[in-house]
C-alpha cells in the first residue's frame, strides 16, 4: 500500500530528511501517499456519496403526507421541495421535520412486494414501508448516530484522557484500571443492557455506544497529554503561574487532539454498524423510523420466500445488507489509508 | 508466575463489582414500577404491583438495593428469567456449554484462516495474493454479522438446502430427548454424541453448526489476517532474520521458525479482542440461526425487557472476560520467553 517507500528516490527522503520538512511538505507527502493509495480514494468516493445521498434525501425521494404538512406544502404546489429557488427546498435539506424520517408507506399489506408491483424504486417490506426511502433517510440517521456518538465519546475521553495524564499518581492509575474494564467489556452486551433499562429509542442507542467507544479515546489522549507535559512550552506556563486546567486547555489540549479527532470520525463506520446491529435485535428506533438496522429486521421474517422460491423477497434483505456492508467498508478503506499515513512505518 | 495469576483473579470480584454496580445505578434511573416489572411473574401480580414494591423494597436507597441483591447473588440467586421460565443460573448452566462448543469451533478457523492467509500475504508481498488477501480482508472486515448470517440462511438453506437452523433436527431431539437413554455429561452435544457412542447425533449437530460458525469466523479472521501480515512483515525486515539468512538457513526455516513465531506475539494480543467480538457475534448469530445458546437468550430477555436476564447474562460475560483475559497473558509468555511476569 506504500509504493513510495520502495522506490529508491523516495529513500533517502525518509531518514534524515523528513525531520527537516516544514509542516506544509509534510502535509504534501501525507496527501500524496494518500492519493496513491487506490483504495483510499475509492473510500473517500463512497464516503463522498453518502454524504450526497444524504444532504439530498428530500430531493431523491416522493416525501410522504405527513412530512409535506409539516414542511407546509398542499396538494398544489407540493412539489416545490425540489425547486432550488423556494424556500422550502433549503428547509427539507437542512432542517427537516421529524415526520420526514418517517418511512413512506405505499400499503398496509403485511407481505412484502417488489418493485414493479408497488411502483417503487427497490420494492416494499412487509407494513408497505418503500424501501428506497428508508434506505435513503437511513442514511441521515446513520450520519447522525455516527457523529453524535463520536462527538460525546470524544469529550469523554478528551476529558478523562487528560485529566488522567496530567494528574498522574494514583488517581491516572485507578482512571486507566477503570478504562482498561470498559475498554474489556463487550461493547454490543454493553448497549443491549443500556438501552434495556432506559428505553428503545434511537436516542438512547447513541448513549449506549457512547458509552463503551470512549476509553480508546481516553487512553490516546493521557499519551499525548503525557508526551506533552515534558515539553519546554509547559514548563513554562507552569513557571509564570497558570492554573493545570488552564494549561491543559490552552497549551496540552490544542496540541494534543489533532490524530484523535481522525482516529475518532474514522471509527463512524463501526458504531453505525453497532446500532444497526440493536436495531436488528429489536432494540432499535420506533417502528417505521427511517434507519438501516431496522430496515434490516423488517427483512426478519421474510429472508426465506415461498417454497419453491427461496429469492423471492430478495429485495427485502439484499438492499439494506448492501447499503450496510457500503458504508462500513467505505469508513475501513479510509481508516486503513489514514494509518499508513499516520505511521509511515506501518506495512 | 503464580503471583501474576493469584493476582489478576484478585481482579474478578473487582470486575463483579464495578458491572454490577454499574448496573444497579443504572437501573434506579426507572421508576419502582418498572424495576418492579423484573419480579413480576403474572397478571395477578401486575394488580398487586405495590406490594412486589414493598415486599423487594423497591424504593430503598439504592446501596440497600445492591446489597440485598448481591446477598441474593452469593446465596446463588440471580434471579428468574421470564424468557426461559426457569432461574437465571439454570439458564446459565444449561446454555453456556452451547455457545462454547460454537466459539470453540469458530475460533479454529479464525486463526488458522486468518494466520496462513497473513502469513501466504506477507512472504508474497504485492504480488496477487497479498492483493487479494488485503481486499478480502478488509471486506471480510467490513461485513456485519447479521447481513453475512442472512445471506447465508438464504443461499444455503432457502436455495440450496445444505443447512438448517437450530441446533439439531426434530426426529434427533427426539431421538436424545428424556428418557432415551442420552445422557448429557457436558451438554456439548459433539462430546456428549461421542460419548453416547451416537455418531448420527455428532455428524446432525456439526452439520448445524457449519453456517454460524463461518458467520462468526468471517469478520474475525480478517482482523487476525491484518495484523499477522503487518507484524511479519515487520519481522522479516529485522536483523535476526538477517543473520539466520547469513548462516544459510534454508529459506523456509527462516520465515516459519525465525519470523512467524516473533509475529504471532500481537496476533495473541489480538485474541483478547478476537473473544469480545465472538461474545458481539454470538448474540446476532445465534439470533439469525435460532440457535439456543446464550446469546439468542440476552437478545431475546434483552427484548422483552427481561432485567433479571440480561444481568445475569452481562455479569457473566464480564467475568468470562477476565478470564479468557488472563489466559491471554499467560500464553503470551510461553510464546515469548522475554516476558517476566511480576
């Protein structure tokens, strides 16, 4: 995956001389090595259209009743949400009601149908939910599910990280025997327990990851912080009197947090995967809520068709499993390239 | 050596602690009546709710509540499960020898899937097979369990029929049920078939066995193909490997007695994580294929909000944990003889 590293130009670059690189070279080489990476750039393509496909949910998909209400749409000029220059076309994209991740739901039918029958874009699940839409809007729920539990997983760690760091002594060894048991604990028996007890909601599914995904981040942060700590500039600010908290926040954190933030959004892909993972185990979002674990087991009862035709509601689990499979691996292809990037001595 | 082990056991009641203590705190975020609902056991009881609260002392500060509970606990009472209508440890016994049996299985594959094919990529580095190996696992890597163990019920049991879910077939259950004369020593059913001297059985169980085992051994293989690769690779590149070559050992002696045993020291730190993602896997596969283990039991009380059950169940996972953990340590010594315990 380092091709660079083999040629005998790039050799003598990698000694002596990087040491000398400015921080703007650098920057160039980790840029370079990272286009040269084919699967890299194919992650960050796939990564790219999702983002697209969910700044432009409203666009790709036929809003059902309720949300064309709430965004304040009638029968005559319902179609306006996908004209650039109205107002509400800005709306449905940045600021959707909520009624708009509820799953269109071309029937009632209890069975599956596929898409020529129901006139739909992938076909139907059983309940008539349109599968295209919930794959569609699904995509939002798991933009949002991955940031907000990488955003509160990583002021948790931020935090504990280094407090721990600085601190030392007993209190950084009893906070990292305390990480090393999170950090030990499997993280699906530990969301199945959290969100038991405090309810099925896609809110309480990001808590219950949040939960476990911090002590990686904590124990990256005390490293830095501990790195950090011995360097001139701390002594320092020690010398002319600053409190430790105003040390860590103006000197330690600011110097500290530049790979955690990558470490930490490259992990998007594996915490959706885990809520998609309760969602399937019935623990997920309300019913008819737009998010793909769900999806998934909708497709529970129908994996198998009638006798005799084992493929037929293919449709129903093929589709979510892709889009699944899709965005996990495009957040695995990024991670990988960005830790050769990170550690040009990893192979 | 001793030491090291005395007192990293020393660290289980710390663990049992901390979880269930975690638990428990958890838990006083509900009301009574729903902590209530744990010990509720019919309709009858739902009408006399408060006196369930009164008679477990339901709205006692919670350290009371912990301490009751954990005297429960040591008396071996860790309560009933609604989802298998018998008392939790019961449940316990009879269903944890099932998914080891299963892990068991899907450990074998994981690592010697995941070694060989790291080893095959990293001696043949950039050519195809290392090309190929790199993708696979990174797809391997990225594919969620309960998408893989649907694809597979579809292709190998709807379409082609090979396999079945459950743990065995009817006309077998029968066939060891009560009172035929099967007797179930560990209740691991290739042991226990063995030991019957009932081959049908063995060949029935394994052959149910087949699709979640690869469903677990998949996602975990990949990880131990990933990290083999890069810890070879940075093996061979060392001086040792250098000299042996300068001595004229022959090529293979080189890679598979110098390098491979210096590159399996992170693959065994890996197994650690390798059995949390089992414990991760076991809950959806077994789910997927209706096989009666621990996990389909932890979803389904996890479900029908079973508390009583999923304590149990996590408690008991945590504990296993530590322990498998400290297997972990103790075999990274005799894989590399540098390593002191103190």
């Amino acid at each position: 995956m380092t091709p660079d590293t083999d040629t005998p130009q790039n050799l003598e670059s990698i000694g002596s001389a990087e040491e000398h690189l400015d921080q703007p070279a650098r920057k160039g080489r980790a840029w370079k090595r990272f286009r040269r990476n084919p699967l890299a750039v194919v992650g960050l393509i796939m990564v790219a259209g999702f983002v697209l496909i969910a700044t432009l949910a409203p666009v790709l998909t036929e809003l059902p009743r309720s949300c064309l209400r709430d965004l304040e749409l009638t029968a005559a000029n319902q179609h306006d949400y996908r004209n650039p220059v109205k107002p509400v076309f800005w709306k449905a994209i940045f600021a959707p009601p909520k009624s708009c991740f509820t799953i269109a739901r071309v029937s009632f039918s209890t069975q599956p149908a596929d898409a020529a029958t129901t006139k739909t874009v992938l076909g139907t699940t059983s309940g008539g939910y349109d599968i295209f839409y919930g794959l569609v809007w699904g995509t939002r729920t798991a933009f949002k599910v991955g940031l907000i539990v990488v955003g509160i997983a990583f002021a948790i760690g931020i935090i504990i990280g280094s407090l721990s760091g600085y601190i030392g002594g007993v209190f950084d060894n009893l906070v990292m025997r305390f990480t090393d048991i999170v950090i030990s604990l499997p993280s699906l028996v530990v969301a199945l327990v959290v969100v038991m007890v405090l309810g099925k909601s896609i809110e309480n599914i990001m808590l219950a990851i949040a939960v476990t995904a911090w002590p990686s981040y904590a124990r990256l942060m005390r490293g830095e912080v501990l790195r950090i700590k011995e360097e001139e500039y701390v002594a320092g600010a020690r010398a002319i009197g600053r409190r430790p908290l105003g040390i860590i926040g103006r000197h330690v954190l600011p110097n500290a947090i530049g790979p955690i933030v990558i470490v930490a959004s490259l992990d998007i892909g594996s915490i959706v995967l885990t809520a998609a993972a309760l969602s399937f185990l019935g623990l997920g979002a309300e019913i008819g809520y737009a998010d793909w674990g769900q999806m998934i087991s909708f497709a529970r009862d129908w994996i198998l068709g009638p006798p005799g035709k084992p493929f037929y509601f293919w449709y129903v689990s093929f589709w979510p499993g892709l889009i699944i499979l899709l965005f996990v691996l495009a957040w695995n292809l990024l991670g990988d390239a960005f830790r050769d990037v990170l550690d040009p001595q990893s192979k | 050596m001793l030491v090291f082990i005395v007192r990293r056991l020393l660290l289980l009641p710390v663990v049992f602690v901390g979880v269930t203590l975690a638990i428990v705190l958890l838990m006083q975020l509900l009301t009574p009546y729903q902590r209530a609902a744990a010990y509720v056991q019919s309709e009858q009881q739902i009408r006399n709710i408060d006196s369930i609260i009164v008679q477990y002392g339901l709205t006692d500060p919670w350290y009371k509540q912990y301490g009751r509970w954990i005297g429960e606990v040591v008396k071996g009472n860790l309560g009933y499960s609604r989802t298998a209508r018998e008392p939790v440890l019961t449940t316990l016994g009879k269903r944890f020898p099932v998914t080891l049996e299963l892990a068991i299985l899907a450990i074998l594959p994981v690592i010697g899937v995941g070694v060989a094919m790291g080893t095959a990529a990293a001696l043949n580095r950039d050519k195809p097979i290392d090309q190929f190996a790199r993708v696979a696992s990174i797809v391997g890597w990225s594919l969620p369990t309960f998408v893989l163990g649907i694809w597979l019920l579809v292709i190998f049991y709807g379409w082609l029929g090979w396999f079945q879910p459950g743990r065995i077939s009817d006309a077998i259950r029968i066939s060891t049920g009560p009172n035929s004369g099967f007797v179930n020593y560990t209740r691991m059913l290739l042991v226990d078939s063995l030991l019957n001297k009932r081959l049908d059985v063995f060949w029935d169980a394994l052959i149910h066995m087949v699709l979640p085992v690869i469903t677990l051994s998949v996602v975990q293989s990949a990880q131990i193909m990933r990290v083999m690769r890069s810890s070879l690779l940075d093996a061979l590149g060392r001086d040792y490997v250098r000299t042996a070559r300068a001595k004229g050992l022959p090529e293979h002696v080189v890679t598979h007695k110098h390098a491979r045993r210096n590159a399996l020291i992170p693959v065994i730190t890996l197994s650690g994580f390798v059995l949390i993602g089992l414990i991760n896997g076991v809950v959806i596969t077994e789910t997927i294929f209706n096989y009666p283990g621990l996990g389909q039991w932890a979803a389904a009380s996890a479900v029908n909000l079973d508390y009583a059950s999923v304590l149990g169940f996590a408690v008991f996972t945590a504990m296993m944990v530590v322990l498998a953990n400290l297997l972990v340590d103790i075999l990274y010594g005799v894989v590399d003889p540098r390593i002191r315990y103190e």
